[in-house]
C-alpha cells in the first residue's frame, strides 16, 4: 500500500507535462482530423479551412492517405500523435476489419487483434509502412481505440486503449470475461511498450473509448469515457495529471444516445472554447462548450461538417505542418 501511494505519488508529480496536441495557442494554422469510414477502414484526412472547426476538405482528392498491410488490414478509431518538439508523428488505430468473412461483433472480443497498427513520420507526409505491435498478453480478447499523450518529463508516450481479460485458465476465451477497461502501457518508440496494466477499471461498468483533452495548466485534465450500458460519454477532471485522482463531472455530455468515441480539441483562436465531435454510431457530430469544467455542451454549426466520419482524432497544425499536408494531399 505504502509503495503504491509512493509510485502514484511519483507518477502525479511526473505526469503535469501537457499533451502537446491540445496546447491552446493562436500559433495554430488549423485543424487536421484522422479518421475512417465504415465503407473504407483506411486512414482518411481532412483539413480545415483556416482555423474554421466546423469546414473541412476530405484530403487527398477524398482517398485514404493509408492503408493497412498488416493483421487484419482494417483500421478503425485512427488517432495522430506527437511529441512536443514536433520531430516525431505516430498515426495508432485498432487493427479490425468488419467486412472479414466470419465477422460478429462476439468473435472480435474473444479472437480479436492484441495489438495496434501503427506508422511512424519525421514529417506528416512521409509515412513508414505499417507494423502491427502487440501491446497486450494472452488473457486479453482484443485492443480497441488506441490513443496516447506524450509526458515530457519522462520523454515518453502513454499509450492506452480498451481490452477485456479471459480468466487465465480460459485460454481459449470461450467463457465469460471481466468487464470492458481501460488499460495502458508507456512507450518511447511504439516498437516496445512495458508491460500493460488496467488504467480505469470499473466493478459494473464497462468502459471503451478513452479521450483525454489537455486544459493548458500542468496537469490539469479532461478525460471523456464511454458508459458501455447507456452508450453515452461521460467526463471527468483532474489536476493532478494523468495519473492523478478524478473527479467525475456529473450525468453524460449529452443526453442523446447512442454516442461514442469522442475527440476533442482545444478552439485554436478563441481562448476556453473546445469542442468535441461524438460518434452517434453513423458519424460525427460535432459540439463545443466554453465552460469545459461544468459544461454545457451544444450542437455546432454543422452545415458544413464532413458526413460519414467516424472515430478519429483532430490535431492541431502549426503553418508549416498545414501547408506541408495541404501540398502533399490536395483535395
Ligand atoms: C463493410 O460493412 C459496412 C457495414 O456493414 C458497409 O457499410 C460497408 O459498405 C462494407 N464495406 C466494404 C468495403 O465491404
Ligand atoms: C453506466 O450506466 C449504468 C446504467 O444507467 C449505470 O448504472 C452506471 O452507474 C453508469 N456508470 C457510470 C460510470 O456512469
Ligand atoms: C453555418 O456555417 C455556414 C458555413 O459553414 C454558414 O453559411 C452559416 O451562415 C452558418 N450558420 C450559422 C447559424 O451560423
């Protein structure tokens, strides 16, 4: 007990470096969002127009920008990282394929992918071939909706994502497991991760889809978590870093249901304005709040939001990061 309070100790004060994809600055030329569609599980971009968060251009003349080579060849729940010097851009994603001959959503939770699909870039447009990288162990029935924060104080990535564990002696994952968690890993290179352990891990809730959101403080936090039986996204704070102690923001962003896999981003010119797309299990629908802390989320503009998006991330990008996509995937 007393080493456990030590490391968590150790890990708040580690863990108040920022997550340099949600950085509030007007220093930001737009907006990029990863994504796939249902139709195509392939990585999808499209770039805002200016500092627009509701107008968009479906890149790349409306083609994947890549394709899975590895495990499956699907990908799903596509999300784009970095480091806070730039130098370094990871695109993760689940490794599922839907249309695979065989599908049920049953089958994808006992027999499914253990590892990420992951591809690596120096500069956002020139992209290495996938891996497949298996981050989780023998008792887990599948990895979903990877996403990670970059800790500068410990000059790595925490990655995490949801899996549910087989009993050990289950090894073939016919019985029943415990419930949908949140599970994580640290990594610096997405080739090796540590050892996974449980990150949020509830006794009757079953949880997927972790989003975090930066505030623009050391350590201070939003974390967006699907309730698996309500299909709603509820929110949490903390500001004691990712590692520190929650505190749940009461009742759903929305009331509306089913809604999932949310991704969220700080507005890039106006000061305390984020804004949160949710996934109504068709495509995004896009929503923003100026009070984060005790929020009252409403429907943005969307009469010129992309149709059909699905669980993705949204980047902020600098003017040369912009201008470097733009050139190399024309619309
Ligand atoms: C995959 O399945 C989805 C949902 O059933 C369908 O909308 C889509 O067209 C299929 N895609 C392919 C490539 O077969
Ligand atoms: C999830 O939803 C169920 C059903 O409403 C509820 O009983 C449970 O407390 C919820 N859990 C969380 C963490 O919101
Ligand atoms: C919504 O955005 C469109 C362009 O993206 C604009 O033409 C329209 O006036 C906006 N509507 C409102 C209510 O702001």
């Amino acid at each position: 007990m007393q080493l456990l309070s030590i490391l968590i100790a150790a890990f708040s004060t580690a863990l108040v470096a920022s997550s340099p994809t949600s950085r509030q600055s007007t220093s930001y030329a737009g907006y990029l969002i990863s994504t796939f569609s249902d139709a195509n599980p392939q990585v999808q971009w499209h770039l805002s127009n200016g500092n627009s968060a509701s107008s968009f251009r479906f890149l790349n003349d409306g083609n994947s920008v890549l394709a899975s080579t590895v495990g499956t060849k699907g990908v799903r729940d596509i999300f784009l990282t970095t480091n806070s010097a730039r130098s370094e851009y990871f695109l993760i994603a689940t490794d599922l394929d839907i249309n695979a001959s065989g599908f049920s959503w049953d089958w994808a939770t006992r027999q499914g992918s253990r590892g990420i699909v992951v591809w690596k870039s120096s500069n956002l447009v020139d992209w290495s071939e996938a891996s497949l990288r298996i981050v989780e162990g023998d008792r887990a029935g599948m990895v979903w909706a990877p996403s990670a924060v970059w800790d500068d104080a410990t000059q790595q990535y925490y990655v995490f994502w949801a899996s549910r564990l087989y009993g050990s002696s289950d090894t073939s994952h016919t019985g029943t497991a415990n419930l949908d968690r949140i599970r994580y890993a640290a990594t610096k290179d997405f080739v090796t991760f540590s050892t996974p352990s449980d990150y949020v891990a509830l006794a009757t809730t079953p949880l997927i889809d972790q989003e975090f959101q930066y505030l623009g403080t050391p350590g201070a936090f939003i974390r967006f978590l699907k309730n698996e039986t309500t299909n709603q996204v509820y929110q949490e704070r903390t500001t004691g870093g990712l590692f520190g102690s929650w505190t749940r923001i009461p009742g759903y962003v929305r009331n509306e249901t089913p809604r999932e896999g949310p991704a969220s981003f700080a507005d890039n010119l106006t000061p305390g304005l984020y804004h949160l797309l949710l996934d109504d299990y068709t495509q995004y629908v896009p929503y923003q709040t100026s009070s984060i802390l005790s929020p009252n989320w409403v429907a943005s503009n969307a009469s010129n939001f992309p149709t059909g998006l699905k669980h993705g991330s949204v980047t902020p990008l600098t003017k040369a990061e912009y201008d470097r996509v733009a050139a190399k995937y024309p619309e």
